[in-house]
C-alpha cells in the first residue's frame, strides 16, 4: 500500500496550500482561508492511516519515514530564519522539535518570536502520529472499533474547542486537543471507505461561501468553517479513493495541480518567513512574497525533502534485504531438516 498514489489527492494539496498562502497574504475574499490547514489535516489523517492499516507497516519504520517526510525541509527553514536574525533561539528550538502548538498555547501569539506560528500544525500531526500509530497497529485487525474510535475522538474534539472557544479563542485554534476533529475524521475515512460524503459540487459550494468570511477566533466561523473543509475535503478524497472520474477530479489531477500539491509542505514553511523577511526591506508586495515562496519551495523539495526520503528509503531497503539475506540459511536448514 505504501507509495500508491491516488489520484487527485495532491490536487487537493494544492487546493489547501493556496488557501492558506493567500489568507496569510491578506488577499481579497480570503478571510477564511486559514480553514485550508483543515484540509491538510483531513488528507493527513487517511493517508497515515491507510499506511498503519497496511499489515507490513512497523512503527519504527512508519515513524523513521514519516520524520524524514517533514523533519529535513523544517530544520533548513528554522536554521535559515534563525540565522538571519528573524527569531530568538528558544522560539527556533520549539518549532525544530514540534512544539510550537504547546509555545503558542503558553504565550501570546502575536509575540514578535512568533515567526514560526505556522509550524504549530505540525507539532499537532506529530503528537497524532504518535497516539494514532499505537492504536492502529495494535487494533487493526479490528477496524470498526478503530473506526468507532476516531469518530469519537473527533466528536470529543469538537466539543472540546468549542467549550474553549467561549473562553480562550486562541488555544480553540492553536491547541492540539482542541484541532483533532479533522485528522481522527480522516483516519475515519480510511477505515470506512465510504463511497459518498456529499456531491462534491455541494461541498465546493460550501467552501466558496465561506472563504470571504469564516473567521478561525469566533466560535460560530471556526466550526462551521471546518466543517466545510471537512466535508470538501472528505467528499474529494471518497471519490478519488473508490477510482471515480469528473471534471473536479480530473482538475486536481492535472500537471499544475500535482506540482503545486508536491510542493506544497514546502510551500507552506517558507511563505510566512519570507513574507517577513521582504516586509523587513520595505516590500510588502504579495505578487513578490508568492514569487519568491514558490522559488524556495521548488528548491526544497527538489534539493531537501526527495533527497532525505530518497535516502531513507535506500537504508531500509538495504536493512530489509541484509535481514532476508541473514534469515535465508536459516530458513533454507529448517526446510532440509522437515524433509
């Protein structure tokens, strides 16, 4: 299972990563693209979990290729800023080890050592790698009640946030207890396999309603912002994942799509930094910030995230073919005795 592509799933990427570049980029109508990382998370939480429902999948191996996945790009981008003077040490260090979600949950988020707020979605898909790949591993032999599990979860997620909201709209956000919902429902998705969410038509319909105006610090805007890109996003990927075909589908599949959806984890650290590092010279141009984080992107995924996976890759293959190289006599003897 590991490496099947499914078709359109990096279009949707694509779809998520625009929305966030330009809410973050204060472009028009997009006040409510911070619901893009919403997206994200839903795509996340079914690939990871189709990998952990894989009977071969080991939990050394799926964590080892899961940080080789998002650890090279991050440190070069936190090492980079840190290096030009755009952050303290103690802020890079929190967003080099994953936690920048607790930072953020502790201080306050418009601190000038903010530079890496947006890494705080990562501190939240590891903390989920590590609670979900234990239960899935152990229980995936019984995947309704893994399922039942994750919707759970995802239901006590949502009501997690928005007690909190009423109170501490910034933790509602930020914290990961309280932004589990899309994950544990795309870990749904990948357990049940449902053939229809909703017509996809609806769902975009929904996303183009809210784009101008959700709004992530009010409780009403928040939920039912991610409720459309839970529902978008979940609409797309049961189509895709059960082979079906259409003008929306056959859109996230194209060339331009999967380019900017392969990017986009590139993408999406670098634009914040380099949108501060060009307001730092006096340019606030968002035609500039664009140009300049699409350059950088293509440049670490090209020379930072292919080649780390590339040489991850290669040692476990070694490691597997050395262990089948060492098991073989052994195997090869126990034949002969049987016979």
């Amino acid at each position: 299972m590991r490496g099947e592509r499914i078709s359109g799933l990096d279009g949707l990427r694509a779809v998520a990563i625009a929305l966030v570049v330009a809410f973050h980029l204060h472009l028009p109508l997009t006040h409510g693209g911070w619901f893009g990382v919403d997206i994200f998370f839903v795509v996340s939480g079914y690939l990871i979990t189709r990998q952990l429902l894989d009977p071969d999948c080991r939990w050394r191996v799926f964590m080892l290729r899961r940080l080789a996945r998002v650890w090279p790009a991050l440190l070069v981008m936190v090492a980079g800023t840190a290096l030009i003077g755009l952050a303290p040490g103690t802020a890079a260090l929190a967003a080099a080890t994953f936690l920048t979600s607790p930072w953020i949950v502790l201080h306050a988020p418009d601190a000038p050592e903010f530079v890496f707020t947006h890494t705080w979605t990562l501190a939240v898909e590891l903390q989920f790698y590590l609670a979900w790949s234990g239960a899935c591993l152990r229980l995936r032999h019984r995947r309704r009640l893994l399922g039942a599990g994750a919707v759970l979860v995802a239901v006590a997620g949502v009501a997690v946030q928005a007690w909190t909201a009423t109170t501490d709209p910034s933790t509602a956000y930020f914290a990961p207890w309280c932004h589990c919902a899309p994950l544990f429902l795309g870990a749904a998705l990948a357990i049940f396999r449902p053939r229809v969410v909703t017509p996809i038509w609806l769902a975009i319909t929904g996303v183009l309603v809210q784009i101008p105006v959700a709004d992530q610090f009010q409780l009403g805007g928040l939920l039912l912002g991610q409720l459309v890109a839970v529902v978008f996003a979940a609409s797309v990927i049961a189509a895709a994942d059960h082979g079906r075909r259409g003008p929306v589908l056959t859109l996230l599949d194209s060339a331009p799509a999967r380019w900017l959806g392969e990017r986009s984890y590139s993408l999406y650290l670098w634009h914040p930094v380099l949108r501060n590092v060009l307001r730092h010279h006096g340019s606030s141009a968002w035609w500039l910030v664009l140009a300049a984080s699409l350059v950088a992107a293509d440049l670490s995924y090209r020379h930072v995230e292919r080649p780390a996976r590339a040489r991850l890759n290669r040692r476990i293959a070694d490691r597997q073919l050395a262990a089948h190289a060492a098991a073989a006599p052994n195997a090869a003897l126990a034949s002969s005795s049987r016979a």
